[in-house]
C-alpha cells in the first residue's frame, strides 16, 4: 500500500499486524517505512531499532536504518548495534 501512496492505510493495517503481535518485525518496519514518508525521522528510527529489538536478522530494518542514517550523516547509531551483535555472537557461541 506504501508503494501506491496509500500511506494511512498501510499505517492502519502495521498498527493491527503490531498489535496482534508486538514481536512482529515486519509490522514495526512498515510503521517505519510510513514514517519516513511522511518525514518523521526520528520516529523511522525508533520503529526500526524495535523490529531489530525483535528480530535482529531482519535485514529490511537494518538496510532501512542504514539508509536513513546515512542521508543524515548519523551514523551514532552503529556502534551500539554492531557492539549489540558482538555480544549475541558471543553468546551463540
């Protein structure tokens, strides 16, 4: 629906999918997605650092994350992520 510029509904039907299951990664990125259309950064970020929180292989948060950060040349957030992986990686082992 994002890709047709229906952005209220897509936004609708991601808070249904997230309320149904607030461990679902893929509805906090289209939350996120929606708010980057609408040019809420700050809230994209916040959405997809919650689908990552959720699930830290979803790729589509991290690409989406990484975009957003380097339109903005703020990229304070890596190091806690990549910091974040490490441990898990350690603790995988």
């Amino acid at each position: 629906m994002i890709q047709q510029g229906d952005i209220a509904s897509a936004e609708k039907y991601a808070e249904v999918a997230r309320d149904s299951d607030p461990y679902n990664a893929a509805a906090f990125v289209c939350l996120g997605n929606c708010s980057l259309r609408r040019a809420d950064y700050n809230k994209a970020r916040d959405f997809f650092l919650c689908a990552l929180d959720n699930d830290a292989a979803c790729v589509e948060a991290l690409y989406n994350l990484g975009k957003k950060n380097d339109a903005f040349n703020s990229l304070a957030v890596w190091p806690v992520f990549l910091k974040n992986e490490y441990y898990n990686l350690n603790v995988q082992v």
